[in-house]
C-alpha cells in the first residue's frame, strides 16, 4: 500500500467548506454534504467531528452524532459514524483507516457506550467493527443489509443491559440516508 503523511485532529470551524468538498468528492453528489448540513444543525450534533490533514490539506473526514439505542430499561445515548470520506485522490494509502481508529481512540473514554454504522463490514472489521445482530442489536430499517449493520463497543459498554433497536434521529430519515433503496 502507498504511504501516507496525514495526521488526524479535531475539526475547526474554518475547516467546514474543506470538509464539504472532500464528503462531496467522496461520495460524488450532493447528498451527503447535504446530511452534514443538516447533521451539524441538529440536536444530534455533539462537535465530534474529525479531519485528517496531509500538507496543510484536509483530505479525509468522519463525524460521530447522537442516536439511542431502545435498550429494554432505558433509552441509552449512543453514536453514530456518518459520514466517513477519504478524497478520491488520497484513497486507499490507509488515511480513511487511520481516521476511524484515531478518532475511536479519542472518543474511547465518553458516556456512550456503542458506535454504530451502516458500511462494508469486509472494511470495518478490521476497525474493531462487528455485526450488529452479533451483540443483540437490531436496525433500524430493514433496507439495511445485516451484514452492514455494524458496532463497536467503547468503554462503558454493558453486555447485560444493552441489546435493542438502533434509532436514528429524524435527519437521518429527512435526507433519506437510511439503508439502500433499489436501483432507479
Ligand atoms: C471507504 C473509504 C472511506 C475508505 O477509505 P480509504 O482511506 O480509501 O481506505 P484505507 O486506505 O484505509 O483502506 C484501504 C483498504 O480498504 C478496503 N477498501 C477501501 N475502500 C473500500 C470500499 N469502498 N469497500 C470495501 N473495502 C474498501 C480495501 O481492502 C483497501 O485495501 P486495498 O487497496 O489493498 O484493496 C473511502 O474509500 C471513501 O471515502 N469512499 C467513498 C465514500 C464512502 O464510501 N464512505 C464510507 C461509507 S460507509
């Protein structure tokens, strides 16, 4: 694999525009970008936001926000990994790797207790992901394939009290970025 000279940090203010050109080059459109958008207006936004820099250049990024988890006593605060994107140009030299498990690292220690994500589980599983339905959980939409429905356990993780429905907040729903939709 080619190497790489990124270091990961959290975002800046300033870093908003850069960070929206990479979520669009990544992802190639505007609906990504536009789930940030809304993201970063919402209550599920908590300012975990984290780029990854190579010569002064954000070249990759990832946001974690808020969602619960319907645990059968109680509702438990748990995060979400959306989006993740590596600029097309700086992909696959282990920037977007490095990013996840940086910003896992930093989030290790938070009351949360479970990060979840919808992704290829042959590229998370190597970033401590596992499937969901594996621990006890269940998706929030059956457009969500089982296998990338995905979860990692973070320090405060209770094997006993938690299992249940992931459940998005509703901007996840209002820009439609839940699970995959049939080809048009
Ligand atoms: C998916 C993505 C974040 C991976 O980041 P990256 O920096 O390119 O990945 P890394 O360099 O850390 O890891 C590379 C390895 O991961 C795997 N990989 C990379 N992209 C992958 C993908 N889309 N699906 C499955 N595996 C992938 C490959 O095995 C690759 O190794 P290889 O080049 O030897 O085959 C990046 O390609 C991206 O931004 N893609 C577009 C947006 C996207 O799909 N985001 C994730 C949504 S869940």
């Amino acid at each position: 694999m080619a190497s790489h000279s990124a270091r990961v940090r959290e975002e800046r203010d300033d870093d908003h525009d850069d960070v929206r050109r990479v979520v669009s080059a990544a992802f190639g459109g505007e609906k990504v970008p536009e789930l940030l958008d809304g993201l970063r207006g919402s209550v599920a936004w908590l300012g975990l936001s984290f780029v990854a820099e190579e010569r002064d250049r954000v070249v990759a990024h990832v946001s974690y926000t808020r969602a619960w988890l319907d645990a059968p006593h109680k509702l438990v605060e748990v995060l979400v990994l959306s989006p993740l994107s590596v600029h097309p140009e700086r992909q696959r030299v282990g920037i977007g790797s490095m990013l996840v498990q940086e910003s896992l690292r930093l989030l290790e220690d938070r009351d949360e207790p479970l990060v979840f994500l919808e992704g290829d589980p042959g590229y998370y599983a190597r970033l401590g992901f596992v499937p969901g339905d594996q621990l006890g959980f269940a998706r929030p939409s059956v457009r969500i394939p089982e296998p990338a429905f995905q979860v990692a356990t973070l320090t405060g993780y209770d094997q006993s009290a938690m299992s249940g429905a992931l459940v998005y907040p509703d901007v996840f729903w209002r820009h439609d970025c839940v699970g995959l939709r049939p080809e048009r």
